[in-house]
C-alpha cells in the first residue's frame, strides 16, 4: 500500500507540472473527463470511456488519454503512415492484404484514434506518459506526446472498423464466428473475458 501511494504522488505530482506547462504554452479548456462514447462500426457501435477531452480556442479538440508506463518512442502517425503505404503496394502485386485490425495491437496504437472519431472537430489525439521518458534514468516527469488527427489515420481506422464490422460483429450476430480474427498475439487474449469461448487468432493472422 505504501508502494502503491508513492507511486500515485509521484504520477500526480509530475501530472501537475505538466498541466501548469500546458497552460503557459497554450490556453485549452478541459471539456470532458472520464466521458463515455460510442462509435459507430457500420450497422454495429462499440463503447468506451475518454480521460479527457480539450477544447482549444480554435474550437477544435484534443483527444488524451493517460498512461502509466513510459513514453513510446515509435508514434502513432509513422506507424499508420507505413501501413497505408505497405497496403495498396501489396493489393498491386496481386497479395491479399494482411487485415489491418489484425496488426492493431502490434504497429498501431489505435485506441486514441478510434476515440477521436466519436467527436467532431478532432485535431489532435495525445497520450500522457506519466512513467516519464524511457532516456531519462528517473523517469519522473510525465510526457505530452501529440500527434495530429489527419486523413492518414482516419483512413486506418475507417478500415479497421470495416474490418471489425464484417469479420467479427457480423458473424458473432449470426452466430458463425468460429476464430478471433482481430488480434494475432495470442498473449493478447489473456486480457480478454470470452477467452473460455473462443479458439483464439486465426492462423492466417499470425
């Protein structure tokens, strides 16, 4: 319990520094904290919960989610920016495409995209690392890592809902869904509750 408290007062102290810095660089308002939302995945919608949500005085948002851990060194917009460009040259050499949902939790972190796209006038999604820099030995100053909501990612995402719509929303309705098509890290299922009823990735997924 006492591990546990020393932690919390490190995360919150180097979350306050953080925020004062925000603040002196850039007027924002906090528009929502802890907000649910819904996202539509073509006849289908899936549900979940935003930390926060900025509004900046150009009325558009900012999407930001907390994180414990340390910052990432490999963003969101290089890796959607590969996978875009790796899509439609694999279609012209006549290659199926590797599903994009598939990769979601190997080259793409697309939990923050995903969010963005219940809200209008997204301009930015940010993640707050507030384990610090992985370059620094304390890692005790919390990161603001932002990348902007563009075309590139709205593409993958549209994609991938597409794909999570037809592949595995559609046949879980009707009831023909035999493999999980969505993930191919087994490990993954260790975090989700339906692992006793379903076989796990698909093998041409892995």
């Amino acid at each position: 319990a006492r591990a546990a408290g020393k932690a919390a007062d490190v995360a919150l102290t180097s979350y306050a520094r953080l925020l004062a810095e925000r603040v002196r660089t850039g007027s924002f308002i906090v528009e929502g904290r802890e907000q649910a939302i819904t996202i539509p995945a073509g006849r289908f919608s899936l549900s979940g919960r935003i930390d926060r949500v900025d509004l900046l005085v150009d009325n558009s948002r900012v999407v930001v989610d907390y994180k414990l851990g340390h910052a990432k060194s490999t963003t969101v917009k290089k890796a959607a920016e590969k996978i875009l460009k790796d899509w439609p040259a694999a279609d012209a050499a006549g290659q199926p495409r590797r599903a994009l949902s598939g990769r979601a939790t190997l080259d793409l972190k697309l939990q923050l995209a995903f969010y963005a796209i219940a809200f209008e006038h997204v301009s930015s999604i940010a993640y707050i690392y507030l384990g610090g820099s992985d370059k620094t030995e304390q890692r005790n100053g919390a990161v603001y890592a932002l990348e902007a909501f563009g075309d590139d990612l709205r593409n993958v995402v549209t994609a991938v809902l597409l794909e999570i719509e037809t592949d595995l929303l559609a046949p879980l309705e009707d009831g023909s869904l035999r493999t999980l098509p969505v993930t191919s890290v087994k490990d993954t299922c260790t975090f989700c509750p339906y692992s006793g009823v379903c076989t796990g990735p698909t093998q041409s997924a892995a």
